[in-house]
C-alpha cells in the first residue's frame, strides 16, 4: 500500500476536479475508487460533495462498510461540505438518509430568520472561523480567518466542535475526532487557509 495515496470518493455529488487540483497542489496523491474494495489500497479517505443530503444514498451499504473498516484501522478521513454532515448521525433535509453516525448529531437547515432579521439562504461566500478549541486540523490557521461556503444545511456544534462559523446562528464549520475531520467549507475554494487544513490533514497520516 503508498502510504501516502488516499482516496477521493466519487458518489455522484458535484464535481471533484477542484478538490483533486487542491491535493495535488500540496503534493497528495489521490485515486477515485470504482469500488469499495479499492479503499484498502489507500491511507486515508475524503468523501466531498455539494447539494442534497439525499445523494449519500449513492454510498451503499458496502461503501460504507468499507469506509467504517478504514477509519477502524486508523486511517484519516475527511468530510467536505456535503460529506461532513454525512460523517453525523442523519440530515433534516432527507431523514430517510442515515449518515455515516462517526459523530453525534443531527444537521439541520440553517434558519432565513434570526431576532426578526432576515438571514439570506443558502448561505454562499466568504465567511470567518471562529476558533473553539485546539485541533490538529487548524495548526497554524488565525482565528477569523476567511473561507468560502456554499450550503443550507449545517452540522450542530458539539464537542468535536474545532470552529463555528455565524450566518445567523452558529453552527460547526470544522470538527475533528481523532483521525475523523470534517469541514463544512471549501477548502479546495478558500485560498491559503484552505491547503493549510488540507496539509494539517495530511499530516494524520504520520
């Protein structure tokens, strides 16, 4: 196995060209597997994706299995956007999807109204980190530090809370448990801060 290949999954939830230019910009070497029974082959896993909560049903059974096998091993994954809110229990926007349940909670549609003022949803663009605790994922990363989002639905905070993001309330915009890590950003869109978090991810590997 290279140790150093990790695994891009491909469950038909958006493009994956900026996520692959963003790892290879900092050295990663990346495979999309065709089959769960690729995800031995890699040291670690991402799972992106944009829009509905509804097209993680495209990660069957056996997907995953293979995923939970990974981790249980000890190798790192990521979640982006779409893919962190898998890495929780389930989704408002389609409860007949259970997540992948490696984190505690369920996701929730950000709200188009706070203290009578209107909130404009989804909620797209550049927005500030706020830094709640210590992470691994967030070495050398400033607080309000900027990063590009595009969603409606959002992760609640929770003690694998790294750092929560305001668009009317807080929610979860980084968590990590152990080798678990989840952003509910782009960091392939969000410039020098987001490669610093996909470098801080790699490091997991060491």
């Amino acid at each position: 196995m290279n140790t150093r290949r990790i695994a891009l999954i491909d469950y038909q939830a958006g493009n994956l060209t900026s996520v692959k230019k963003a790892f290879a910009a900092i050295g990663a070497d990346l495979f999309v597997p065709t089959a769960p029974a690729e995800l031995p082959q890699a040291s670690a896993v991402v799972v992106p994706g944009v829009g509905h909560f509804a097209a993680t049903r495209n990660l069957t059974t056996e997907w995953v299995e293979a995923i939970r096998s990974s981790v249980d091993k000890g190798r790192p994954l990521l979640g982006i956007c779409l893919g962190m809110q898998w890495l929780f229990e389930g989704s408002e926007e389609a409860p007949e999807c259970r997540g992948l349940g490696l984190l505690t909670g369920e996701c929730y549609r950000l709200p188009s109204e706070t203290n009578g003022t209107s909130v404009k949803i989804p909620h797209v663009g550049w927005n500030a980190l706020e830094l709640c605790r210590t992470a691994s994922i967030v070495g050398g990363v400033s607080p309000a530090s900027q990063v590009y989002f595009t969603h409606s639905f959002a992760a609640p905070t929770t003690r694998d809370s790294v750092a929560v993001t305001d668009h009317g309330q807080p929610f979860a915009s980084i968590v990590q448990r152990d080798h678990v890590a989840g952003v509910q950003f782009h960091p392939e869109k969000s410039g020098e801060v987001g490669l610093t978090i996909l470098r801080n991810f790699l490091r997991l590997l060491a």
